[in-house]
C-alpha cells in the first residue's frame, strides 16, 4: 500500500503473482524451497524468488529461446493456466532446486543475481534431464564458483577483459533480450 502511495510501481514480478493461473500456484510453491530459503544470497523483496522461479518455469517449458520479460512471461502463465505440479517439467525443476540445495548448502555467496540464479537453475534442469547428475553436486559447486568469480574478474577488467564470453554472459544478463537464456546456458555449456 505504502508503495501505491508514493507512486512507487509494481515490479514485473509482482505484476505476475497477480495473475490467475495454475503455473503461477506453482512458482508461488517454488519460491518457498528451501534453496531459496536457506541457500541463495538473494533477498526475497519484492517476489525476487518468484521472479526467479517464474522465470526458470518459462524456460523448462518453452525453451532457452524464449523471451524472459513481462509479457513473455505472462503469456505462458496464460497458456499454462491448467498447468500441474505433477507433471515432468514440475518435477524436474523441483529436482533441480533439490539438487542445488544440497550443492550449495551453506555455500550460497557465489548466488547474489537472480539472472545469474536463473541460469545455474536452468542449467541444473538440463543436468538433472539426464538421469545422470546423482554425486555431482560438489563438482557443480566448484564449478559454478569458479565461473562467478572468473566473470567478476573479467567484468572488473573492462576493455583489457582476455575472455570474451563472460563478456557476452554479462551483455545478456544486462541487455535481457530474448535468447539471452540460451546465450548464459551456452556459455555456461562452454565452461563446464
């Protein structure tokens, strides 16, 4: 209310919690895992979890191509209005975020971004896909913290940066154009 009345707007985010549809119950669900709980070092203000989940949702169901803005995003909830908690795409996100718990517990610093929580989520759902990801949730750990600090690094140096694509990683996350997640996820891809 307070925000209404100094002319403060809604965030995407909280624009999104306002619409009617089953998906959206299940990213409200989602943003209460204990990854986001207890693990990641984003605060949760203004639907940030939500936003996160919302997008990672968006990306399982309609690809790494699709667009992560407000309408993108709105579409799919639309489309997805009957959407169930039980179904392939729930349970592989929900897997994910179980994995990651169990990865990052107590090791969450490196997850300060929702753009960059999104992409290690996105690229555990992928993982996770495989059947194969039991036991590595160590090395994504390591792995991932090396990639956070290497792009920081990077980041700092400016025009001397020596590695162009966590240029481009940055680039998408500031730019938010569609494709972006399949650029991060690329790159991510790449490194690994």
């Amino acid at each position: 209310f307070q925000r209404l009345q100094d002319g403060l707007p809604l965030s995407s985010s909280e624009k999104l919690n306002a619409v009617h549809s089953k998906l959206r119950d299940y990213c409200r669900t989602l943003s209460k895992h204990p990854f986001f709980k207890e693990t990641v070092a984003v605060k949760d203000t203004r639907y940030a979890h939500f936003d996160i989940a919302a997008k990672v949702a968006t990306v399982e169901i309609e690809g790494l191509n699709t667009g992560l803005r407000f309408d993108d995003i709105k579409a799919v909830f639309g489309s997805n209005s009957n959407f169930s908690a039980t179904s392939a795409v729930a349970k592989r996100i929900r897997a994910a975020l179980d994995f990651l718990h169990s990865a990052f517990d107590g090791h969450g610093t490196a997850l300060r971004t929702r753009t960059v929580v999104q992409s290690l989520i996105t690229l555990t759902c992928k993982l996770v896909a495989t059947g194969h990801s039991k036991g590595l949730e160590s090395d994504i750990r390591v792995f991932f913290e090396s990639f956070v600090s290497e792009l920081t690094k990077q980041i700092e140096m400016g025009q001397a940066a020596s590695d162009s694509d966590y240029l481009a990683f940055q680039h998408s996350v500031a730019a938010n154009v569609k494709g972006g997640a399949k650029t991060r996820h690329e790159i991510l891809l790449r490194k690994l």
